[in-house]
C-alpha cells in the first residue's frame, strides 16, 4: 500500500499539471482510475467505470485500464507543459502501475479457473462427477500455461481395505477412469500412500527416469491397468500430490513443474477440499441409500421367513432370498441353506437355481458331503465353521456335478465358465451361493448379512419342522385314541369292521397309505380258520375302496399256512414276499371266497410283500410293492395293540348289550342339547374334537336389546310374572331370531343380545339383523297393547346394532356357553345404551350396509362412553 500511495500522489500532481493543457478526457480518465486503482476489491468489480466511458473494452476492464495507461502515456510524452524529467518520472511510475496490473489480471485468471472448478463441485450429483472435476482441472491448468500434463487424478483412501478409488483423466489420451488401486502391492504406490495418510497438508513427489517408467509400464499391464501409450516416449514422469487428510489430488507431467506451477497447483488443492467436500456427501448419501436398499431386502427375507407356518415354506423363503440378492445386484447361478448331519456326512438341501431366460427353479434333496474335494472341504470347513470359498473351473464342473446330480437334481451349467461358491457356515449347516463372477468385498458382505438372516430362517424351519414332528406324533396319538374309543364301544363281532374302519379312515388322515388299506387276520381260538377283514384302493376309481370279509382256513394254501407258521411263533412282526404260483394261489383263493374281490388284479397279477403285525388274537397284514416305513411299521404295531384291546373288550361286553343301547340314547340326547345351547357346527366341533376352537370373523352385526326402565318393572310384578313375560318375549325374540338366520348369543337378565354372521359368513348380515329387529319392534307394539289391557307394564326395549370383527368361542367345562367378544361389541352395546325405546339405534359401519334398504335418520355425532363421539341412525323403516 506504500508504494501504491507514493504512485497515486505522483499521478494527482501530474494530473493538476495536465489540467494546464485542458486535456478533458486525459483528465477525467486520470481522476477515476487514480480513485478506483488503490481499492483492494477493484480485482473483482468493476462496476465503478461507466459503461459509455470505454465502449471498445465492455468486457475486460482490466485490458482496458492497461490501454488507458498507455493513452495516458502518450499523452503525458507529448505534453508541453511537462519537463523531460518529469516525463522520465512519470513513464517509471506508470510502468510500475503497468507491472502491477499485470500481476493483477493473472490473479484473476487463476481466480477464475478457480470459480470454474468450484462450479463444477458444486453441480455434482454422484462419486463419479470426481472424473469432471479432473476433466476441468487439468483443461484450467493448461489454461494457465502449465506444460506437459500428463494426467489429474484424485485419490480416494479406504484403509480398512488398502486400496484407494482413482479418479482420473488423461490429458492427451481424452480417457477418464475409475479403478481401485491396491496400494500394498508396490513400493512407491504404498510410500505415496503413507505420506498422504499422514494428514491434510502433506505434500508428495517423485519422479521417474526411463528406466523406472519402462518398470512402471509393466507394472500396469501386468495389473490390468490402463496404460498411458504417450508415456513410451517420455524421458521422465513426474507426481506431485496434495493430501486433504483421506484423500490426495494429484498431477503427474512429462517434464519437471517449476516452482511457481507447483504453487499455483497448491491452490486447486486448497479449492477442491470444496469438491471432496460434496464428493464425501454424496458418498455419504448413496452408502445410506444402499444401506436402506439391503435393509429393505433383508426384511423382506426376514418377513418371509415369520410368515412360514410349516416347513415346507423354506423353499420359498429361499426363493425370496434369491430374489433380493438379485435385485441387490448379486447375481448367483444357485443359492440356498444345507443341514448337515455329521454322523451320516448327509446333507438337506433346499435351493433355487436359475432356469432357463431368467427363470428359477426350486431343487431340494439330500447330498452326501464327499466323493468330491469339495464335497469334502465344505464338510471339514463346517466342523471347523470357517468360510470356504471354493472354485471350479472347466472339467472340474464336469467332475462335480457327476457327483452331485445322481443325488440331487441340479440343472445343468456350461463347462466353459468359471462357477464361484460362496459358503458361510452356521451351526446346524450352512448358507452358499454358486455365482459366475467372484464376489466383491461388497456383494460378499451384503451376502454374510443375508446369510445370517438365513441362518436364523432354518433355524426357524427346525423349529417348524419339530413342532411338525411333535403334532404329528399328537395326531396319531389321536386318532389311535379314536381307534380305541371305537374299540371300547364294540358290543358285538360284526362291529370288529367298524373299528377297522375308523383305523383305516385315521390313517388316512395321517397320510399312512399302507395302514389305510389293511387287512385284519382274526383267528378262532385251537383251529386253523380265521376271519378276515381287507380294505383295497378300487383300481379304477382310486377315490374308492373294495372292502369285503369272510372266513377262511390257512391250511387251505402254502400263503396261508405261512402266515398259520408265524401266528404260531414268538415272532411279533414278519414280512411275507408273495410271488409266482404261490401268489396266484392267493389271489384266486381270495377270488373265489369274496365276490368283490373278482376282477381287482385283472390277469396281470404282481409280486407283492405283505408285512404282518401280531395281535393277541390275530394279526394285522399291509401290502406293498416294496418296504415300508418304519412310522408305519411302527403304527402297524400300535394299531395291532388296539385290535388287542378291541377284540378282547368285545369279550367282556358281549352281555352289556342293553347298556350300550343306554349310552347310545344319551349320547343322542346329550347331542340334542348341546344343538339347543350351541350353534351345530360349534356343536359338532366338540363333538369330535372335545372342544371347540375360537375363532375370529371379519364382518359380524351385532343386536343388543334392552328393557329401559326394566328395575321399576321388577318392584311392580311378582317374580313369577316377571319371568313369565320375560320368557314370553324372549321366546318370541328367537323365533324372529330363527326366522332371519341370526344366531342367538345369550340373555342376561332383560338384555338379549344376537348376531348375524356367525358361526359362517353370512351375506347381507346386517340387512338380515335390521329386518329382525323391526321384527322386534312391531312384536313389541302388540305385546305391549296386551299388557296395557292387562293393566301390566310395558316392556319398552331399546335396540342397539352395530357391525364390526369379533371373536367367538365355548366357554366353561360343565355348563357350555357360546360368547362373543371384541370391540364390536362394545360398541353394539354402546348404540342400545344410547338408543330410545321402540327404536332401532345402528352405527355408521352398519348404516353404510344397510343405507340403501331402509330409511334412516342421522342423529350426529353422539358422545359414547370410551369410544368419543360415534355417528348413529335410527331406522325409521
């Protein structure tokens, strides 16, 4: 500032020596430049020069302030009044001011070609916008007249993982890129890498001689990098970095950058910490974005896997899993979840593998974890439960598949590829993924968060699958306690088939086939001869059974006296293989001695097994083409020991004959009355099942019904006039309950509630209780005018419905009762407290149901107690 003061003190008094000459325009260009000049902020606005004063420079003022200096010059040199010393003075002045203004038009130009990279940081919009930031830097420097670029490039540290993300463009090349850098595997990478780490303001250069460039060159190309070609040509190359703490910006040069390019590349540093800034937002953004994207999938796994119900809906959880890594961009060719078991090296698989355009097919089966190294490996990687990560390439597919496919069937895959497996262990299995590419950190990271949200599906699945077991297990406990029920009931021989009946009805439920269809072997005590009882699947119609019984003698053929030989041991189960004349001599003794049986095998007759089961006083016989499983095995011997109790309880009860009858008739009375008290299909529910199960009804109207006033009435009639009006009404209530399809819930004192809608869906339900309660209603009218003649008093009820989900349900051990709950009917509750007598009060959800059937009035928005204001309608009709 001194020496801008000492120069503007010379121009004022120059200036008031060319005033003597009236050079006006001199004069006033003089004044404003000599005013405006020694502001620091000129640099950057101009707006102090009017825009008619130097119509041939609009644009560039300074320009035009360097032209008015040398106008001013020539001015000054060809002023009379000026002395040859005083022209020398001032033209030195005037060529420092020049000197000055000079340096001041290049700080602008950087200071714009800084403006231009802060714009560009500025409109980023994703990571890789980093490349047009390079893009702009180096066309900015060129500008500037910085020599030989040769690339710029920013360098994005990830120490967790040694490598860093180069951003970056090559001058002459045109080419932008984008790779990850290992920076661990090189020397001079690794100690540039460290000096960056270091912190933001550490600087970085090296250069290298032809030799060490041929070096780097190879090192490229072996890498798999993009080599520079212009670079096979260069005598040196030169790298210079500035770190901003996790990252660098750097320029590398064919030839040394002076001193003051180094300087001048210091201040883009400094100016894209603004573009790293926006860079590491918008890293920041896409990271959460992702992160919600895997979160997303992983619910969507883990909703799947809640919403299993039986074990069979694994292969769909996988089938989701498959789904959301795709669409995660993890593209594998076979995923899914394995079981091992150790002592047999088995493994369960469930898995879907791609199929065809796109299409993916579900596989499950069993594996044996050897025959293969990997089979192997993957079996010792699970007892040690380490990540295994195998590859097969070329005829190693071939040879591993050869393997698997006989056991399980996997579509097939082409030789020519390479096939990726990804398996992450847990301690019942493992989670895998056979893919064409190996993962990256990324997608193997986004596959162990999946797999351990997988390893909790199958561990859900075990759990499913033992509940499966243990219900199963409970089922045949049941219907084994059916069999014997059935059993128990026996009252004479002929009553021995229904017991085989229901045996064989229970198996089938069960899913036993070989039981369902079972013969019964009962023989007479000391003698040879036997009744049998046979049911077979009617080959024609397997949804029919040919069923018969007759007696037979087993001395009668060679089948028969084997099965004489094993009633006659110690033996308690045996299994008969029947083939060749033997066979046929069966066959056509069954033929000749039961009618229904003609014709079954037609003239091919097959080799078959039977499996026998000994009883106390027979045995029971399954047939089948092959063995049989040892739950039938073990549920043919169970039903064995129920035919024992059978046919030993038909002993002890051959004199109860009359009694049964007895319990018979109870039966049928004590069935009668629990289809007064509740409604059949709730009756015959616990009938069967000796209980009834609640359950929940999405659409039920509710009708609440109550006498007002109802504690006056009781102080003016007897109690056996109070009882019977009440039964009076309320026996007509049921008929106008009966007759509209309601079903009727209970009475509590004067209250009598019902419903429409349950235990069945019923259409139009709140139509039908509406009906029904005019019914109500005009019942009412007469039964009042008859008790106003009787001089009694009137019965005046309020009608409350309402329309919602409810649950019902038996209730009580000794004395059933059939009930409703639910806010449903709270809320009934709510439109009969609120009603007025001799009217039918409804809510808003059945209002919209029955709007268009009958007139009704809006009464507003009615406070109702815990539930706020309601809307409610009377129905007029």
């Amino acid at each position: 500032m001194g020496r801008q003061a000492n120069w503007e003190r010379k121009i004022y008094r120059y200036e008031s020596e060319i005033r003597n000459e009236r050079n006006e325009r001199t004069v006033a260009g003089l004044q404003i430049f000599t005013s405006q000049y020694t502001s620091e902020s000129f640099i950057f606005n101009f707006e102090f020069l009017p825009h008619n004063f130097a119509p041939e420079f609009p644009d560039n003022k300074l320009n035009y302030l360097n032209n008015h200096l040398k106008e001013l010059r020539k001015l000054i040199e060809s002023s009379s009044a000026l002395s040859e010393q005083d022209v020398k003075h001032i033209s030195e002045e005037l060529a420092n001011v020049e000197e000055d203004l000079q340096g001041k038009d290049r700080l602008l130009e950087i200071e714009n070609a800084l403006d231009e990279v802060r714009t560009v940081a500025m409109n980023m919009k994703k990571p890789e916008d980093m490349l047009d930031i390079c893009r702009v830097i180096c066309r900015v420097l060129e500008k500037l007249n910085v020599r030989d670029i040769r690339n710029i490039q920013t360098a994005i540290f990830y120490e967790t993982k040694h490598i860093h993300t180069n951003y970056v463009y090559f001058r002459l090349a045109d080419v932008s890129l984008l790779q990850d850098v290992d920076y661990s595997l090189q020397e001079d990478v690794a100690a540039f890498a460290d000096k960056m780490l270091r912190g933001p303001s550490e600087f970085f250069t090296t250069s290298f001689d032809k030799a060490k460039i041929n070096e780097y060159i190879k090192y490229q190309d072996e890498a798999g990098q993009f080599v520079d070609q212009y670079l096979k040509n260069a005598e040196s190359l030169n790298f210079y970095f500035y770190s901003f703490g996790t990252g660098a910006l750097g320029l590398s040069t064919y030839s040394p950058l002076s001193e003051e390019d180094i300087v001048l590349f210091k201040r883009f540093r400094n100016v894209f910490e603004l573009a790293y800034r926006r860079f590491a937002d918008i890293e920041q953004a896409i990271e959460q974005a992702r992160e919600a994207q895997i979160e997303v999938a992983l619910e969507r796994v883990r909703s799947r896997a809640m919403a299993m119900h039986s074990s069979e809906d694994l292969s769909s959880a996988i089938s989701v899993f498959f789904q959301e890594l795709k669409s995660l961009g993890v593209m594998p060719w076979r995923c899914g979840v394995a079981q091992i078991d150790e002592e047999t090296r088995t493994t369960n698989l469930t898995t879907t593998s791609l199929k065809g355009e796109g299409d993916h097919a579900e596989v499950i089966g069993k594996l044996r974890q050897e025959g293969h190294p990997v089979l192997d490996k993957i079996f010792e990687h699970w007892k040690t439960q380490t990540d295994y990560f195998p590859v097969l390439r070329g005829k190693e597919i071939d040879e591993y598949y050869k393997v698997t496919r006989p056991q399980i069937a996997y579509p097939d895959y082409p030789v020519d590829t390479v096939q990726y497996g990804h398996m992450i262990f847990f301690k019942e299995g493992f989670v895998f993924a056979w893919t064409e590419k190996e993962m990256t950190e990324e997608e193997l990271r986004i596959f162990r968060r999946f797999a351990g949200v997988l390893s909790l599906t199958y561990r859900r699945f075990l759990d499913l699958k033992e509940a499966e077991a243990q219900a199963h297990k409970a089922q045949i406990e049941t219907a084994l306690e059916r069999v014997r029920a059935r059993a128990l009931a026996m009252q004479q021989p002929e009553e021995l088939k229904e017991v085989e009946q229901v045996l064989r009805h229970e198996m089938g439920l069960l899913g036993v086939r070989e039981i369902e269809t079972c013969g019964i072997f009962i023989r007479a005590e000391n003698t040879t001869k036997a009744e049998c009882w046979y049911e077979l699947i009617n080959p024609k119609d397997k949804e029919k059974r040919i069923s018969d019984h007759f007696e037979l003698d087993f001395n009668d053929t060679s089948t028969g006296r084997e099965i004489l030989g094993f009633l006659d041991s110690t033996e308690e189960h045996a299994s008969l293989e029947l083939n060749g004349t033997a066979r046929k001599e069966w066959i056509e003794y069954f033929r000749s001695n039961s009618p229904s049986f003609k014709g079954y095998y037609g003239d091919e007759i097959p080799d078959i097994t039977y499996h026998l089961q000994k009883f106390s006083h027979g045995a029971l016989c399954v047939a089948s083409f092959n063995e049989i499983s040892e739950e039938s095995r073990e549920l043919l011997m169970r039903a064995a020991n129920v035919f024992s109790l059978a046919y030993s309880r038909f002993k002890d009860l051959t004199k109860s004959r009359q009694d049964l009858q007895n319990l018979i008739e109870e039966k049928k009375r004590s069935e009668s009355l629990l289809l007064n008290i509740l409604p059949e299909e709730i009756a015959l529910e616990l009938k069967q099942f000796s209980r009834s199960y609640a359950r929940y009804h999405d659409e039920v109207t509710i009708l609440f019904a109550d006498i007002k006033g109802f504690s006056g009435i009781t102080e003016n009639l007897s109690a056996e006039e109070l009882v019977s009006q009440l039964d009076e009404c309320f026996r007509a209530f049921d008929k106008i309950v009966d007759k509209h399809g309601l079903e009727k819930i209970k009475t509590v004192g004067d209250m009598y509630v019902c419903a429409c809608g349950l235990p069945k869906p019923v259409n139009d339900n709140a139509v039908k209780t509406v009906r029904a309660a005019l019914d109500m209603i005009n019942f009412l009218k007469g039964f009042n005018a008859a008790k106003q003649i009787q001089d009694l008093p009137a019965f005046d009820f309020r009608i409350g419905i309402h329309t919602g989900p409810v649950i019902t349900g038996v209730v009580g051990q000794k004395k059933f009762t059939y009930d409703i709950w639910g806010d449903a009917v709270n809320m009934a509750a709510r439109m009969e407290q609120h009603g007025e007598p001799g009217k039918i009060n409804i809510s808003g959800s059945t209002y919209a149901l029955v709007k268009d059937k009958f007139t009704c009035i809006h009464r507003g928005k009615i406070e109702a107690k815990n539930k706020g204001k309601v809307d409610m309608y009377f129905v007029e009709g």
